[in-house]
C-alpha cells in the first residue's frame, strides 16, 4: 500500500512525498493551490499581516489622541500666557487672562472639530 501511494502521488518535490506519507490522506503538492500545506502557509502569512495591520491601526489611533491631548493643552496655554502677558502690561488683573484663556479653549475645540472632518 505505501509502494501504491508513492506511485500514484504526482509530485515532484521529494519533501511533499514525505509529507504526503505522513498524512495519508491528501494527494496534493505544494505547488499545487488546493493544497492543504499550502494553505496553512498562506494562513500564517495573513496572520501575519494581520497582526501587523492592528498594530499600525493601533498606532495611528494612539497618535490621534495624542495629537488631540497635545492640541488642547498648547491652544489653552497660549491663551493663559498671552492673557497673562497682556494683563501685566495694560494692568487689567484678571479680566484679560480670562478672557484669552476662553478664546484658547474655543481655539482648541475649533482646531478638534477641523481635524475630526
């Protein structure tokens, strides 16, 4: 029965006559596209790639919401500051750091809602 499967298996690959003795019940080859060693290499490859697509979409997300932490921040820092710049010359204490601390929240939730389109 072996001498029989050996001469009825069209391959030329001696590693596929090895496997396909080891399994049996496949008469396929490598080469061959509905092989079923074939595949599981195609299969591992796509996980592969898989995996790698969810780690770059991973990234890209994180990279977001840190862009859009980063942004807020820096949009309202700059309104304190300059509110604070402005309040030291003119002399009006509180009114102008609060107002430019405003228009850099609302810079910041403009700059969010621009990025978001």
């Amino acid at each position: 029965m072996y001498k029989e499967f050996i001469n009825n298996v069209d391959c030329p690959n001696p590693i596929c006559y090895r496997i396909m003795v080891k399994a049996a019940a496949e008469s396929h080859c490598f080469r061959r596209p509905g092989c079923s060693m074939a595949i599981q290499s195609e299969n591992k490859t796509n996980r592969a790639d898989d995996a790698k697509k969810q780690r770059r979409e991973l990234v890209r997300a994180l990279s977001s919401l840190s862009q859009i932490g980063i942004l807020m921040v820096v949009c309202v820092l700059i309104g304190v500051f300059l509110g604070k710049f402005l309040d030291d010359r003119l002399g009006t204490t509180p009114w102008l750091l609060l107002v430019c601390s405003l228009l850099g929240v609302a810079a910041a939730i403009k700059a969010i809602y621009d990025m978001a389109r």
